[in-house]
C-alpha cells in the first residue's frame, strides 16, 4: 500500500559532517493522497456504512440536531443504500472489487512515487476521508515506518469546508491522540495553479480529438453545495468560478461554448446554481444536440462522474431532444493529471528534501 521513494534530505546547519544526537535517528517524510471516500462494497450494507459516516460529518451535513439524526436512520438510511448500492454496481471495479475512486486512487499514490523515486527518505500513501483505508490507519503506517515529517495532500483542487477542512479536523482528531505527533504540512488548494488549469485544457481537447462529432459547447459541472453554506462564507464557489475564467481563458472560449454548473444536489436546501441536469435538459429543448461534460473539480473518476454524468445525465439529455452526449474522464492518473500533483507535492516540501 505505502511506497518508499528517494528524496534527498536537507544538510544540517552544523556542516554537511555533522551526525545527529544520539538516540536519534534522521526521519522520514510522509506524503499522505486523501480523497474523500466510497464503500467498501456495492451493496446495501457497504452503503449504508459509508453514508452513516459521511452524512453524521457537521462539515457535510451542519445541522446534526435530532430531526435530522431521525431522518438520517429512519429515512435515508433505510431507503438510499438500495438505490445507491445499484448505482455503484453499473461503475464496480468487479476486477478488484472496489470503486474506481479506490483503484484511482491508488494509482495516483503509486505514480507519484515513481515520479520522485530520485530522491530520498519519503514515503508515498493514500487514504480516504470515509470509508478505508482510513486516514487514521495510514498516518499510523506512516509514522510507524519512521515519518517525523508529513505533508497532507487534499485532492481537491477547490476549497471547501465539505472537503478540504473536513479532510483537516479528521487530522487534527489523529494528531491530537499522539503523544510523538510528526510535524504537519497541507497543501493549499490549487484551483488556478498553471498546470491545473493547462492539465484541464490539454485533456479536454485530447478527449474532444477522439469524438466520433464535434461538441457544440463543453459544459463543466463542479459538485453542488448548499447555496447556505456559501451565505456563511465559504469560498468554494467563488474559487469554481475562478478556475472556469482561467480555462476559458487558456482555451480561447467565451461562457456559452464552455459553461459552469452544479450537479449532486441533496435533500429540499436551494443550492449552488445552475443546475446541471437543469441546464442539460433545457439545452436539449433548446436545440442542442451534440455536447461534452468534463468535471473540473474531481482529482478521479467516481460515482458522480461515471454514473450521475456519464449515464443518468447523458439519458436526460437524449431523452430531451440531445443527440451525441459524452463524458470527458477526469484527470485522474494520467500524465497531465500527475504532473499537477506532482508538482504540487514537490512545491509543498521545499526545505524538507
């Protein structure tokens, strides 16, 4: 699961002879890949684990009163797990049984380690928000293998309290049970980072180049949020829309050839707008007949990319009026995609290697 990669240490300011004191030994440097976490298996049961823990998170869900603790596990837990358990099994990995986010994931882990294999001293590992492996089971694999350094990677290139933070408090609440804690980095989101927004640009037009047609407009579709959370202020929406004016920037597109919606809305809250689904379907109505969805603010393909997007909505829209629909793949671990998180890891451990 882990892998160890060369990163040259820093020289200690006594002189490149200088030897540590005794009893200690030079550290290791971890790099922890977090996502934010799917079940464990495609059935009801997995499901209903995964959401439990997701949406009992006061950074998912911030009113945890007890209405919603009685809607939680006498409403949706009983009936969502069923019909999301079916959703999972149209994408399962059923080679390695387990979501793609997991098999992505992973990749992605394993890649950056081989990128940075000429160095020294660090060790490479992944883990999920909700769901395993557990951030809490790889920070102690890390630390256990001798990391006194660790640099925490949120894969998400938008900020929000949703993902980001939640991702933070989950290790905050480990550290704060250690007595030997490793010294901690978390790198920023990189919403307009150059070689984010030219990896989006370069993987759009690869995946358009392979079309069978010529899409009439690239519609970008970021996860939704509760239009209410963005009222108490935080800066996820302003930061998507800050990444669509960098890309129709570097692809020379105005807003109706490349345009920003939101998609996964849950429970009667007003979300972010506008919709996806709603403004596929009335695209559809409006004459449209050939579009691509790409998915800027997912570091890997999941369920709300490979079946919300590529599936439930490709069906609105055809089912509408639409002709030729298609589903650009998120960056994933393909090149352009790890060199954006390379290059954010190696930025983020300047002056520990």
């Amino acid at each position: 699961m882990t892998a160890v990669v060369a990163i040259e240490t820093a020289k200690p300011e006594a002189g490149p002879d200088a030897e540590p004191a005794a009893g200690i030994s030079p550290g290791r440097v971890g790099v922890l890949l977090v996502n934010l976490g799917t079940p464990d298996t495609a059935d009801a049961r997995g499901v209903r684990v995964y959401l439990r823990e997701f949406l009992s998170d006061p950074r998912v869900i911030e009113n945890q009163g007890l209405l919603w603790k009685l809607v939680l596990n006498g409403i949706i837990l009983q009936v969502r797990p069923r019909r999301k358990a079916r959703d999972y099994l149209k994408i399962w990995n059923t080679e390695k049984n387990e979501s793609p986010l997991k098999t992505i994931t992973r990749a992605q882990s394993e890649k950056l380690a081989a990128a940075i294999a000429d160095h020294d001293h660090v060790v490479v590992d992944w883990a999920m928000r909700y769901g395993n492996p557990s951030i809490a089971s790889r920070i102690a694999a890390l630390t256990a293998q001798g990391c006194d350094r660790l640099l925490v990677v949120p894969l998400y290139p938008q900020y929000s309290a949703a993902t980001s933070a939640t991702v933070c408090d989950e290790v905050f609440r480990v550290l704060a049970g250690m007595r030997a804690q490793p010294t901690l980095r978390i790198t920023p989101p990189y919403y307009v980072d150059a070689e984010y927004i030219d990896a989006l640009a370069v993987s759009i037009d690869a995946h358009v180049k392979t079309l069978p047609f010529e899409p009439e407009l690239i519609l970008a579709s970021f996860h939704g949020m509760p239009q209410k959370y963005i009222d108490k202020g935080d800066p996820y929406q302003a930061q998507c829309v800050a990444t669509m004016d960098a890309l129709r920037r570097r692809m020379g597109l105005d807003a109706s050839k490349l345009m920003l919606t939101f998609q996964s809305r849950f429970g009667f809250d007003a979300w972010l707008q506008p919709y996806t689904d709603k403004t596929i379907e009335q695209l559809a109505k409006d004459g449209v007949r050939r579009i691509a969805v790409v998915t800027p603010g997912f570091s890997a393909d999941c369920l709300e990319t490979l079946e919300e997007i590529a599936q439930e909505n490709a069906e609105i829209f055809k089912h509408n009026g639409g002709e030729q629909f298609s589903a650009i793949p998120c960056l994933n671990d393909s090149d352009p995609g790890m060199d954006v998180i390379r290059q954010l890891v190696l930025r983020e451990l300047q002056g520990w290697i």
